[in-house]
C-alpha cells in the first residue's frame, strides 16, 4: 500500500514535458495489453526518440495554455512525475483528455486525486465527456467510480490499431452537469 499523501500535485509547466511523456509511455503500456499488444509490439511502439519528440512538442504547448487548457502534473518526492491529468474547458461541455498513472502508483486514489483537482477548474454546471478505448476496462470501470456513464456512442480512429491491424473501437463517457 503506497501513501499518496506527500504526492505534490501542481500545474505543468514546460520543463515537466520529457517526465509526462516518459509517464505516458509508461502507463499506456497496461492500456495497449488491454487492446490487445504483445510486450515487443507495445515496447516498440515507445522507442526513446519518438518520446524525446513528444516531448519537444509538449514543451512548446505548454506555455500556450489558456486558462481553459487545465494540465495538473503528481510528483513523488524525488520529483518524478508520477501522475497527469488533461482536461478542456470548451464554450458548452468539458473534456478530459487524459489521466495517466505511473504503474506502480495505481490503485492508491492518486487517479482520482488529478481528476479531482482538474475537475474543480471546470465549469460544473456543463457535462464532461471524454473518449476511451472501448477494451481498456480498467479506466472504463475507474471513470465509472467517477460518475461517468458510456453514452452508448463508438467512435473509430484509423491512427489506433490492434495488433492485428484492426483498428480499435472508441467508446464515449459523460458525466452529467449540474444544471
Ligand atoms: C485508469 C487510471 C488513471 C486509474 O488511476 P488510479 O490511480 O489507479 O485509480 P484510483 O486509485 O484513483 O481509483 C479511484 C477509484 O476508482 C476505482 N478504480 C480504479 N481502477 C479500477 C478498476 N480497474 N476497476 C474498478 N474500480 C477501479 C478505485 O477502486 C477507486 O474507488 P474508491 O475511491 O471507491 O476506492 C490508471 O489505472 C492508469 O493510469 N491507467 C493507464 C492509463 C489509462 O488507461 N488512462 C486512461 C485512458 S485516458
């Protein structure tokens, strides 16, 4: 059992880009065994240069935030990112983008924890939606503790594919606004 509770939660700033891609990477390993990855497909899919890449990119988005991008980073206390939460405040819904949790800090309420803190910027009045691939019963059953409910709409994206080629099913989630 870990103790999240000097896990410092604060908002990403453009040096913390290369440790939220390493953490992605990390964490979306457990998602891809879901949908189907063998480890060699999974590791290959994460070469270093393509995080290094990602992480320029992020490290140039970041300052562009508004007040409407809401990125929250978890750090244990070697200041290692171990957590991140992406969420949007658009005009009438808002949007989580993502939470991802270091594998060995999942299951101890840290997810909940992000969401909670991105989730207290939003507008609470507005639904919130965000989009999950339909296999990855682990977020599914975690955004359902949340409160959230699958609409019942699939989407596809040809940029995400199984093993097999075949190209993975997307499910929705809401959350119910308050108004
Ligand atoms: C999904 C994920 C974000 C959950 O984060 P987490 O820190 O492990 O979840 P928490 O410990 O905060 O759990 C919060 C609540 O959800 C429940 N929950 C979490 N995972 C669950 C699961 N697999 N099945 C059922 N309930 C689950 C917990 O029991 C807890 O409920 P409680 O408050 O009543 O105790 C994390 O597992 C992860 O990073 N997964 C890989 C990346 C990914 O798939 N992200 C989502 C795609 S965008």
């Amino acid at each position: 059992m870990k103790n999240i509770d000097n896990i410092k939660i604060s908002k990403a700033i453009p040096d913390d880009a290369e440790g939220i891609q390493i953490l992605t990477a990390e964490s979306s390993k457990g998602m891809y065994a879901l949908c189907g990855w063998s480890p060699e497909e999974i590791s290959n899919h994460f070469p270093i240069e393509k995080i290094k890449e990602g992480a320029e990119r992020l490290r140039k988005l970041i300052p562009t935030f508004t007040e409407d991008d809401i990125m929250f980073v978890a750090k244990d206390e070697e200041n290692k990112i171990i957590g991140c939460c992406l969420a949007e405040k658009q005009k009438n819904i808002n949007k989580i983008e993502a939470v991802y949790i270091s594998p060995e800090f999942q299951g101890f309420g840290l997810g909940k924890k992000l969401y909670d803190t991105a989730y207290g910027l939003l507008n609470h009045n507005n639904h919130t939606f965000l989009d999950v691939f339909s296999l990855n019963s682990k977020a599914i059953n975690f955004y359902k503790k949340l409160g959230f409910l699958e609409t019942g709409k699939k989407t596809f994206d040809k940029r995400f594919k199984d093993s097999k080629g075949n190209i993975l099913e997307i499910s929705e989630m809401m959350l119910v606004g308050q108004k």
